[in-house]
C-alpha cells in the first residue's frame, strides 16, 4: 500500500512539472484544491494505464526497442500519456495532452522527473 502511495505522489509530482513546463498539457479547474483534486485522480488514472497497457504494449514492441536501441520507450511513453488523456476526457476530469510530439516530449519529462521521485521517497522495498 505504501509503495502505491509513494508511485501515486510521484505520478502526480511529475505530470505537474510536464503541465508547467509544456503550454499543450493542460491541466483546468475552478481552484486550487480542485486543480489538485484532479491532478491526483489523473496521477490514479495515469498509473492503472501504465500498470495494465504498458507491459502488453512492450512485449508487442520488443523487437522494434531492440531495433531502435530503446527509443522505443519514448514513443510507447507518448502513447500512454495520450491515452491518459483520452481516458481523461471519458472521466470528465480537465486534463488534455494536445499532440503527439507534445506527449512524447511530456512523456520524457514525466519519466525523469518520477524517476527523481522514486529515487527520493520511500518505498517497501527495503
């Protein structure tokens, strides 16, 4: 439990810092605590994708990550966002990813940065 805790905080620290940094991610709400009540949720949605497609979509790209030495994850990171999005957008939840160059370039932000995160907080695998 603690470990998804701490995968949550991290997903919701890194889609902040992609919403910051890139005008075509946009997260909307009436305030502050509903902006963040949303960017958690989005964080929620953003790891169930990543949980349940990802590891389908990777085995389906294996050989094209061999082929391109791994820049493969760049893309399929792309399309998890974008599906985040769509997702999103089902949900009724004011997030929205504006192209696929955006997410790809929002896809490595998000990676560095939830990458530092892990990195900094606690998790159960001591």
């Amino acid at each position: 439990m603690k470990n998804f805790v701490v995968k949550t905080i991290a997903n919701s620290a890194a889609l902040a810092v992609a919403i910051w940094l890139l005008d075509k991610i946009t997260l909307t709400g009436d305030s502050t605590p509903r902006k963040v009540v949303t960017l958690i949720l989005v964080a929620l949605v953003f790891g169930v994708v990543n949980f349940l497609v990802k590891p389908i979509v990777r085995v389906l790209t294996f050989p094209l990550f061999v082929l391109t030495l791994g820049l493969i994850t760049l893309v399929v990171n792309a399309l998890m966002l974008l599906l985040t999005s769509w997702l999103a957008d089902k949900l009724d939840l004011s997030f929205h990813v504006e192209g696929f160059w955006t997410a790809v370039l929002g896809g490595l932000i998000i990676s560095i940065v939830s990458w530092a995160m892990n990195v900094v907080l606690p998790d159960d695998k001591s």
